[in-house]
C-alpha cells in the first residue's frame, strides 16, 4: 500500500469519528479504510487506534502521528500544487462550500465561466447554509457572508459588498402606509429571514463613524431562502430587508418599493475563505480573484 495515501485514510477517518464516514467521504468500502489503518500500524509496530464496535479512539501515540500525517500531508498538497503551477492553468479538483442562495445566483455562475475556460478544471460544489470545516471537511475555499469569527489558521479576502434594501409591494403600503423614518419600522410587519439553527438576525443600518443600528424584525413570517422573502413581499405580506442585486428587477418593475431612500444602504460583507498554506495552490487563487472581479459588479 502507498504509505501517503494510507496516512490521508487514517488521517479522515479520525476527522469524521469512524472507518464508515471516511469510506463515504473518500469512496472506499469500510473493510479498504480499515487496511489502511492496519498497514500503518504494522509498519509502525504499534496501534493507532482503540477500536470496539460501537466507537474508536485514538491512542496516545496515535494523538501525536495523527498531528504530524496532517503536517506531511499539506505539505504534499503543496508540493503538488507547486508542479502543478508549472502549467499556465489550473487542474485537479476545487471543493467549495457556499450558502445555498447566494452560491446558487452569485458564487457557482462565476467558477462555471472559470471551469469553461480551463477544461482541466473541475468542481465539487456544496451549497449549504451549515458551516463547513475548512480542513476536516477537505474543502479548498468556503464562502461566506457577514461577520466571520476569527479563526486560527484561516485566511480570508472580501470579495463583494452586498448593499441592502427595505422594500414593500405597493400593495402593503396602501394599506399600512410608508415608513418614513427608522423608528417607524416597529409599526410594520416584517418579513424574517432566519438561517437554519441560528437566532433572528437584526436589520443593520449604516451610520458614519460609528457601528450599524440594529432594528430587530417582528413578524409572523419566518423563512430560510431569500428568493421566497422576495416573493412574499411581493405578495404584500410585509416588510422585507434584502439585497439589493435580488430585489433588482422587482424594483424595476414596480413590484416591489424601496423605502427609506435617505439612509445609505448597509453594506454586508461577502468572504472567500482558505487555509493558510505554505503555497496557494493556482486553483484557488484565480478562483478567489474571479469572485473578486466578478461580485463586485454583479452586486452593484
């Protein structure tokens, strides 16, 4: 058995908590995970793992090579992506994480036009609202929007700025009247967006030199996908708080108002987030510049 390719199966196996996980992560059969394993063990005459049938542990031995195949393996990673440099485009795989609506309108039409032009290119996109690890979930680049916890190891570049909008049908305003003022928004129904097992976010206004107010939304209408806010809105069911480059074209076309017109958007902040590595690999950085040059425009 090849020893690298051996340390990379242990390696997931103890990130994903079982032999079972890393066989579907790395699509292998359980008994190959658990070869790999054992080869490591009897070329080392000594065991990695405590295995029973129904959890496994490392060893203390196992602890300390488990630190070190992940040092040996970045830098193999970054030595193949060294040779690999040596071509003028990038090749090999590009595993990225991205929340679901923004990856599906904004992020995943830029790394298709990427994926035309370099043929030796490929993609393995996730759209997801959970956060994925960077490093046990073996993603090359993650995206992600709003606030980001600091986080050792990690390096991250803004690519877009996302101008936010309070917006309402014609319909709504009929009947409730215009807010005209901030403060008027605690007289409306609003339209929430709530991400999947978080709190309500507040709606954020920008003020100069200073943090964001926080307007916290009151309604009965609680959703997860910001295209179905936009439709609701629509359907004059309340106040929504959205980007502007989504609700776009509603406002073109009058179905939907944007209000309060003298407060300067609130601009949310769009990430492409990496490990830190020795050597970036030229696959993530001319997706990282795309996104760059290709958000910002589609944002405005």
């Amino acid at each position: 058995m090849d020893r690298l390719e051996s340390m990379a199966v242990f390696v997931r196996a103890v990130d994903l908590g079982s032999f079972a996980a890393a066989a579907v992560a790395l699509d292998l059969s359980g008994p190959m995970v658990g070869k790999h394993v054992r080869f490591l063990e009897e070329r080392l005459g000594v065991r990695l793992l405590n295995r029973t049938t129904r959890r496994q542990s490392l060893t203390d031995f196992g602890c300390a090579y488990y630190e070190r195949c992940r040092v040996v393996l970045a830098e193999a990673e970054a030595a193949d992506a060294l040779a690999a440099d040596q071509f003028s485009e990038p090749r090999g795989k590009l595993r990225v994480t991205m929340p679901a609506h923004f990856g599906r309108h904004c992020v995943t039409p830029v790394l298709l036009g990427l994926a035309r032009q370099y043929p030796m290119l490929e993609l393995d996109l996730s759209l997801s609202d959970r956060f994925a690890d960077l490093a046990e979930d073996g993603y090359d680049l993650a995206i992600r929007t709003g606030t980001l916890d600091d986080k050792a190891g990690v390096i991250a570049r803004r690519v877009a700025r996302q101008g936010m909008v309070v917006c309402a049908a014609p319909s709504y305003l009929e009947t409730h009247g215009e807010p005209r003022r901030i403060e008027d928004l605690a007289d409306h129904h609003a339209i929430v967006y709530r991400r999947l097992g978080q709190i309500v976010q507040p709606w954020l206004f920008a003020r100069e030199m200073q943090p964001a107010l926080e307007i916290m939304p009151v309604g009965r209408i609680r959703l997860d996908d910001l295209d179905a806010i936009a439709d609701a809105a629509v359907d004059g069911m309340g106040l929504a708080w959205l980007p502007y480059w989504l609700v776009r074209d509603r406002l073109q076309v009058g179905a939907l108002v944007a209000l309060l017109p003298d407060e300067p958007r609130f601009l949310y902040d769009c990430y492409a987030l990496w490990l830190k590595t020795p050597h970036l690999p030229l696959k993530v950085r001319l997706a990282v510049d795309a996104l760059a040059a290709a958000l910002q425009k589609s944002m405005a």
